[in-house]
C-alpha cells in the first residue's frame, strides 16, 4: 500500500506531460491560434514531353557498391557484373572493397574483379587471403585470386587444403581450376603426408588433375592406406585412367602385394572388367587363388573383395569347382557383406560392386533392397544355380532357349521380341510370355546364329551415336541359368541384320498365340490345333478371317497387353466384315467399363455402320467417360454417322450429347430441316447446346438465320446467347451486318461491345475493317481498343496495314501506338520496314525502341546500330541484346554486360556491312563447314540432302541464334507440325533427332519411287 502511495504522484505527473508533450511522431508544432483554411494550391500540369512515371536512373558506381551489400543475391551478383564491365571508372572502387569491412562487399569486390581479370588485383587479394579475419568471403577471395592467375593463383589456395576446418578445404578445393600446372605436384605431394584422411584423399584427387601425373607411384601407394577414403579414391582414378601400364601394375599388385594393397587393386581391376567388357583376371592363377582365399576371411571387407572379384570369374568361367562355389557361397557372402547388419569402415567402397553382382549372379535386379534380397535368398537357396555366360549353344540346347530383342529405331519406335524355343512355355499365359517356336522355326534360328557368328562379340559398352537407335540381344537358357548378351549403338550390324529381320517376320507370323479365349480348357492342345491350321493355310484371306474370329472369341479374357494386339488385327478388318459382324463388335465394346484406347479404337471400327444398338453402345461407353478425349472420340463417331443417325441425338437425355450433336449438324449445310432443328434447339434448357447450335447455325446459309439471331439478341429470355448470337450475326451477314454491330456497339452494354468486336472480325472485309479502326481510334476503354487492334490485325491484308499506318499516324496514345508497329510487322512483314524505321526518331521513347526492336525481328540489317544505342547502357538492354543476337547470329557469352556491349559494337565495327545471310554464313560455319553461299538459308522452302544434314548439324551445335534460323528454315521444308526450338542443348539434340527422323523417312520414300 505504501509503495502504491508514492508511485501515485508518479503517474500524475507523466500523464501530465503526456497532455503537455505532443506524441513522437507528431510534426513539430507551429503557431498557437485557429487553424488556417486549406488553400487549394493549383499543380503545374506536366508537359507533353514529360513523362509522368519516374524515368531509371542510369546506375553509378557508388550505387552498384551500395547494391552488393545484398552478396550473394542475385541483385548483387548483377551489380557486380556491371561494374567488372565498366574497367578503369570501376577499378579503385572495388579494390578498396577488399579492405572494406563488410565481408559482403569483399565478396562482390573480389567476383567483379575477377571477371575484370585485372592483374593488377593479384597483390590485394593476396592480401586479403592472408588476412585471418576475412573467413566468411574467403571462398570468393581464393576463386578470384585463380580465376585471374591460372598459374600462379593456386600457390595462394594451396595451403588451405591442409586446413583444420573441413569447411575451408572444401573451399579451397572448389576455387582450384580441373587442370592444374605441373609445378604445384610437391606441393600436392607433401599434402598426401598428412595425417588428415580428408587431406590425403583430396591430394590425390587434385594430383591427378596434373597432366602427366596419373600413374605416379603415390597412386598404388595409396591403395593401402588404411582409411578407406583414400584407398577408395585411388582405385577409381585408377581405373578411369586404364592404361596398358596401370593395368599391368594393378595385375602384379593384386597378385603379390599385401592383402589390404591387393583388394583396392582387385577392385580396381573389376571396375576396369565391368567398364570395358573385358577378362583381365584368369580362372587360373595367383589372383584367382588369393580371392577364393579372401572368402574365408572373418573380415566382412575382405571377404566382400573376393566374392566380387569371384562373381566376374565364375560368370565366364566354365571350371565346375568354380561354378560350384558360385551356387553355394558367393550370394551369401555378398548379401552378408552389404546387408549383413555390419558396419565397416570400407562399406562404402563395397557397397554398389555388391549389389550389382548379386544382380549378375541371380539374374534379377532388386536393386538395393536388402530385406528383398534377403527374402529372395532363402526362397531360392535350395539348388540356386549361379548365372553364367553362354558361348555356344546347339540345337538341342535351343530348345530349352529363349530369345529376346530389343531394338530401338531411328524415329523412337521400340521393337520387342521374345520367344522360346521350349515347348513347356505353351502354357504360360502371362503378358511378358514368349511366342513359342515350332520345329520349322528352331531349325531357322539356328542356322541364322550359326550365320550371323552370334557369340564372336558382345558388342558396344558405350554409346557412340544414340540418334541410329539401339539394339540389345539376349539368348537364354533359364534351366541351366546360363546367358549371352549383345549390345550395339547406331545401325545394325550386317551380319545380325538378317537374323533380326527373321525374329520380327516370326514374332509377327506368331501373334496369334497371344489370343487364346477363355473358354479353351487345355492351352496346349488348343495351341497346337492353331498351329497346324496356320502351317497349312497358304491363302491369306483366310488367315485374316481366322484371325479376326481369333481376336473376337479371345477378347473377354485378354490381359490389356494383348488387347492392343487384338485391336490391331480387328482394324485390319474389311467394312463387309464388320458390318456382319457388328453385333459381336458391339458386344466387345460393352465388356469395357471405361473409355480406354481399345474401346476408341473399336468405337472408330463401328463408326461405318449405322445402328441404333451401336449408337447407344457407343454413347453408354463415351458418356461414362467424361473427358476431352472422350467427346474427341464422339464427334469423331458422330462426323461419320448419317443425318438421320444424328438428328436422333438431338433428343438424348445427356447434354454433352445434344451438343456434340448439334455441333455434327453444321455438315448438312443446305438442309433446310436441319436449320429448323438447330432453331428449336435454342430453346434446349442447358446453355452449351444452345451454343453449339448457335455456332451450327452461323456457319449455315439461310436467310432466317438473320431474323433469328435478331431476335434472340432483342430477347430477355435469351440474355446468355446475346454475345454469341452478336458474333454469330457478324458471321452470317458478313459485310452487311456491320451497320447493325455499329448500332448495337454504340447502344450496347460492356459485354455486348467486347461481343461487337468478335462479331466484326468473324464478319470481315472492308467495311468490317473501317469499323474496327474506329473503335481503336476512339477514346473508349484501353482493353477494349487492344482487343478491337487485336481483331483487326487478324483479318490481315493490304487495306489492314493501310488502316494500321492510319493509327500510327493519328493516334498519340503511346499504348496504342506501341501495339500497332507490332501488328503492322505481323500483318505485312518485312513490307513494313520502310513505315517502321521512320519511328526509329519518334519523339516518345517507348516507340522509338519499340520500332528498333520490330525493325530486328523483320530482319532489317540497319536496325543493329539502334540496338547498340539500347544496349549501350551500363546494365544494358535485354531485350534489345536478344534482338541483336538474332539479327547478327552472334553471341557474346560474357557474364558482363558492359563488356558484351563492347564485343557486339566491336563486330558491328568489323562486319555491319556484310548482308543478313552473309552474317549467318559467318557465324554458322563453326556448327557445319561447307555451307553453300550461294543458298538463301534464311528463306529457303525446298533444300537437298546434304543441305538439310548442314542445318541439322547448325541446330544441334549451333550457337542460339544460329539454331533458331536453321530450325525455322527447317520447320519450313519440313513442314512439321512442331514449336519452334527451345534454348537448351538437350532441347536441340532433341530437335536434330526429329528432323534426322524426317530426313531418314524422306530419303526412304524417294528410294521406293526411284
């Protein structure tokens, strides 16, 4: 009580002051008295010329210094390009940013100066390097000091990498360059003594960026270091390198060395096998005999190491007491290695060469699972016989083989085969089932293995020409787990190109096999009946006929693979057949519950006949489905039915039907009946068919159509159809209805005068043309006139670009203006260069950039000087540098734009007075040599062989520019329905594969007319 007491006083007298005291935020106060009236103080109206948004300032140097505070953003990084570009004005700036103590502004300072590539940075950054307080912009500071001195730089970062912090390693190791000078190999060398694991791993990784370096004894002497990271490290670089010399050393290492120096070896050795396809290690021998040694060893690694180098052995090999320690001991050593519940400090170094093993021995690929593999292991155990490679095979092992091809071809098609040559494979049914082969066919394939040399080689490991596609072989003998595979990149060999012709004639003659029906009780004998009927019929027709009954008795129960299978027989079928067999087909298509792939092609295949159970089969199917590729299929059916067949649907209780519908009668264009049934379909209580009739009906002729459409847009009733009964009325009075669109534009509401301007482009000429040029003169709203300008520039033609040209004259809007030199180059092209360049001088800025930019897009050679003006700028222009780019064909790829500023006026300097193709020739010779001067590459529609090849190498190597001008040139001859080309490289290799695709089924079609 007594403390309150004596706060009382305390409290009176602040709220006191706070009455006395104005609040903080308060302005200062000003002359005791009445407030004074608010005078109205009149504002300058601001000048014609002046602009009213706030123009950007040019940047200044202490304004970009100011902007990398923000380091690493990318506003910063921006700065910092800016200024690497401005030089000299920059220079002492940045070098004072160095000592600067803000570490983000050293940070910028030391990216700029090294993209300046001033020398005389080197000092003062070294400076800098050496000073222990700049820790956080270290990693910039030792990246500039090597990016600007590649020779010299590295001495500064170097002592670095024996740093405690594993941070700052990792920091000097990134700012190093991938080839380093010969004369830092002490330096690296000493390093690799260190008693860090981490240091003497990344000595060796960046002693063998030293050319010359790589087969240096500290290599193999690292083999045995006893941490596995260096160890590791070693054996990889080993084997990446693989010369003649490393493999001899690693084979006399693995042999003689001790036991923790030999296994790296080993596993360098198998790396090597596993590249390149080869047998460096015999069945017989000391490397053999010390690996079966390994598998007894306690130690989970060593014991790993030979089972590896075991699974390489034992699946060439054909000594039984290797195979037989395959079967019993390898799975579970190596199952036990990586996912025995053991960690050891090599696990690393074992773990992926584990797991692809036991997919080479098992032959199944669980991947990294190790409960599957666990599972797998006890499940199979009992009699496990390990996979093994197959190098000869005779006939009677070929009936107990499987055959299988894959083959990828040029246009991205894949082929696949499989058959089997066991008879017991007659009663597989499962999708990935192989097509069994009868006597006739195993003497066929034999002799073709026999001819084709089919065990000489196992191919290519390597992809040298992915775009001639792939093909991969592979002959089995599951029984015997035995194995061979071949594999080639580009165009088939000679010699197997008669055996893969031969395995895709049989699996076509065989196809048959596939549909089997559901009601055959013994799969065998059924097959077997098959076979003899197709052995001994020689006509065709009745192979078909027996085929189309094969497809229709198996379909119910088909897996959705061969359901494909038998959808391509049946629409092979003749129109007689399907017609007499329409109620089967029907049938067929009411067993799918959905709309799938089968079922619109079967709903394609019923479009011909016109019933009434196919209509309502068809619609059941289709309307289940509601999806754009569902109406796609319908109104795809619907365009082939009779009017009878569609008037019909006009009375269907679905409304997606009765539009589609609708939308089907515009093809009876004449029919009187028809437009009387489009108009009762107004009154249809659901807005989307009354659109749809709405559009039958403007693309129709009849001269009720008019009164029509008058009186649903006078009507109260019909206030949804108003704007699509305005357009409808443009379309169908056509020059003759622009008075009444005038009419209503002027009288109308918001939506009926965007309406207007539909319906005034659907109308077109002449008189259409004046009108919409009215509205974009007018004062009304800025979108409405766009999209009116828009309209206009659509209908395209000479009087457009004359009314174009009006506006441009007559309109100071600068929006207004700014849109029209656009649509005047689209509707006229380069036609428009003359009126265009004249606005190159126009007083307002936006237009006079605006056209300089239009100008480069129509190809007028004068435009680059204007764009350089764009570009000259210290942050530059973009858009105006990507307009140059596609002018000139010339790309400058420096990070700066200041300096890209400099290069483009510099070739300007050199070749502005060349022509546009003489500027394409230039810079496109470097993609593809021996392009023709005297072709007109940039407008060419008909080009040769050879011609076409030298643009495909241009998109596919070409610089940006270049690629998008040969790609429009060969959209054009190609005419191909496809999106220009995108930026990346992966999108033009892409690209150069459609277009050899194109080329390759060119150049076939021109073979067979030859």
């Amino acid at each position: 009580m007594r403390d309150f007491a004596l706060s009382l006083p305390l409290v009176l007298i602040l709220a006191f002051s706070a009455i006395a005291q104005p609040p903080v935020f308060s302005p200062p106060g000003g002359a005791k008295g009445k407030p004074k009236p608010k005078v109205a103080v009149a504002k300058p109206e601001p000048k014609a010329e002046q602009k009213t948004e706030k123009q950007e300032e040019p940047a200044t140097v202490a304004g970009l210094m100011e902007r990398m505070r923000r380091w690493p953003h990318r506003d910063a990084r921006s700065a910092a390009l800016i200024l690497a570009g401005l030089g000299g004005q920059s220079k002492k700036p940045l070098l004072d940013g160095l000592v600067d103590n803000d570490w983000r502004i050293q940070a910028g300072s030391a990216f700029a100066l090294a993209e300046m590539g001033d020398t005389d940075a080197i000092d003062p950054l070294r400076r800098a390097i050496a000073n222990k307080s700049n820790r956080a912009s270290l990693p910039d500071l030792l990246r500039a000091v090597v990016k600007i001195d590649p020779q010299g730089g590295p001495e500064a970062v170097l002592p670095f990498l024996g740093h405690s912090s594993a941070k700052i390693r990792v920091a000097a190791r990134a700012a190093l360059p991938l080839e380093l000078p010969e004369r830092y190999a002490p330096d690296l060398i000493a390093l690799f003594r260190s008693r860090r694991t981490a240091v003497r791993a990344g000595a060796l990784e960046l002693l063998g960026r030293i050319r010359g370096q790589g087969e240096r004894e500290e290599f193999f002497i690292a083999l045995g270091d006893p941490e596995a990271t260096v160890a590791f490290t070693s054996s990889l670089h080993l084997a990446e390198l693989g010369s003649p010399k490393i493999r001899t050393r690693l084979l006399k290492m693995a042999a003689t060395s001790p036991m923790r120096q030999a296994a790296y070896a080993m596993l360098a050795i198998i790396q090597l096998e596993d590249t390149h396809q080869e047998s460096l290690i015999p069945d017989k021998g000391a490397i053999r005999q010390r690996a079966q040694r390994l598998l007894a060893n306690d130690d989970p690694f060593y014991a790993g190491v030979g089972a590896v180098v075991f699974a390489n052995v034992s699946y060439r090999s054909q000594a039984p007491a290797i195979r037989q320690l395959a079967d019993q001991y390898l799975c579970p050593i190596l199952i036990g290695t990586v996912a025995g519940g053991v960690f050891f400090s090599d696990y690393t170094s074992l773990e992926d060469l584990c797991w692809r093993k036991l997919a080479l021995l098992a032959g199944v690929d669980l991947g990294q699972n190790a409960s599957a593999w666990k599972t797998w292991w006890r499940h199979h155990q009992e009699g496990f016989v390990a996979r093994r490679e197959l190098r000869s095979v005779t006939l009677d092992e070929l009936k107990r083989a499987r055959l299988r091809m894959v083959r990828t071809q040029p246009d991205g098609s894949l082929v696949h085969v499989s058959l089997s040559g066991d008879q017991r494979d007659l009663d597989q049914s499962k999708p990935d089932s192989p097509l069994v082969l009868g006597e006739k066919e195993l003497q066929q394939a034999f002799a073709l293995l026999e001819s084709s040399k089919f065990f000489d080689t196992r191919g290519a490991k390597k992809d040298p020409d992915r775009l001639d596609g792939s093909l991969e072989l592979e002959l089995a003998i599951p029984g015997a787990s035995m194995v061979f595979r071949r594999l080639h990149y580009g165009p088939v060999p000679e010699k197997l190109r008669p055996f893969c012709a031969w395995l895709e004639e049989t699996r076509r003659r065989l196809a048959w096999q596939r549909l089997v029906p559901a009601s055959a009780t013994d799969r065998v004998a059924w097959l077997n009946m098959q076979r003899a009927f197709f052995d001994r019929a020689t006509d065709e027709r009745k192979r078909q006929e027996r085929l189309l009954k094969l497809a229709l008795d198996a379909w119910p129960g088909l897996l959705r693979v061969d359901r494909i299978l038998a959808v391509s027989v049946l629409k092979k079928a003749p129109k007689d057949w399907v017609v007499a067999n329409r109620g089967a087909l029907v049938g067929l298509l009411r067993h799918e519950q959905r709309l799938t792939e089968e079922a619109a092609d079967l709903i394609d295949l019923l479009s011909v006949t016109a019933d009434q159970d196919v209509r309502t089969a068809v619609l059941d199917v289709v309307t289940a489905s509601p999806s754009h590729r569902s109406e796609q299929v319908l109104r795809r059916f619907l365009d082939r039915q009779p009017l009878t067949g569609v008037v019909v649907l006009m009375r269907d209780d679905r409304a997606r039907v009765r539009a589609l519908a609708a939308e089907s009668l515009r093809r009876f264009d004449g029919d009187r009946e028809v437009v009387n049934i489009l108009i009762q379909g107004l009154k249809d209580y659901e807005p989307r068919v009354q659109d749809a009739c709405l559009k039958s009906l403007a693309t129709m002729k009849d001269e009720r159509i008019i009164s029509m459409l008058e009186a649903v847009i006078a009507s109260e009733e019909h206030k949804g159809l108003r704007g699509r009964a305005i357009e409808a009325l443009g379309m169908v009075g056509r020059g003759q209805a622009v008075p009444r669109l005038m009419e209503l534009f002027r009288t109308g509401d918001e939506r009926g005068k965007w309406a207007v301007v539909r319906g005034l482009q659907k109308a077109g000429g002449r008189r259409a043309i004046v009108a919409l040029t009215g509205i974009v003169r007018g004062s009304g709203d800025l979108e409405l006139r766009k999209e009116a300008l828009d309209a206009l520039t659509s209908m395209g033609g000479t009087d457009v670009a004359e009314r174009l040209q009006e506006v441009l004259d007559k309109t100071r809007d600068l929006d207004i203006r700014v849109m029209t030199i656009g649509s005047l180059a689209e509707v006229i092209g380069p036609r428009a260069i003359p009126f265009v360049r004249k606005l190159m001088t126009a007083e307002e800025p936006e237009v006079s950039r605006i056209a300089t930019l239009t100008l480069a897009r129509l190809g007028a050679t004068d435009a680059a000087a204007g764009l350089l003006k764009l570009m000259s700028r210290p942050e530059g222009d973009l858009a105006a540098e990507h307009a140059f780019q596609e002018l000139s064909f010339h790309l400058s790829y420096d990070p700066s734009p200041p300096r890209r500023f400099k290069a483009y006026q510099t070739w300007h300097e050199t070749y502005g007075t060349l022509t546009r193709l003489e500027w394409f020739l230039l810079e496109a010779q470097n993609a593809s040599e021996g392009l023709d001067a005297q072709v007109d590459w940039l407008a060419a529609t008909d080009l040769k062989d050879l011609q076409v090849e030298a643009l495909i190498r241009i998109v596919e190597r070409g610089n940006r520019a270049t690629r998008i001008a040969a790609d429009a040139t060969l959209r054009r001859v190609s005419a191909l329905p496809i999106d220009p080309v995108g930026q990346t490289g992966v999108e033009a290799e892409e690209r150069a594969d459609v277009y050899r695709r194109w080329l390759s089924g060119r150049k076939k079609v021109e073979g067979k007319k030859k």
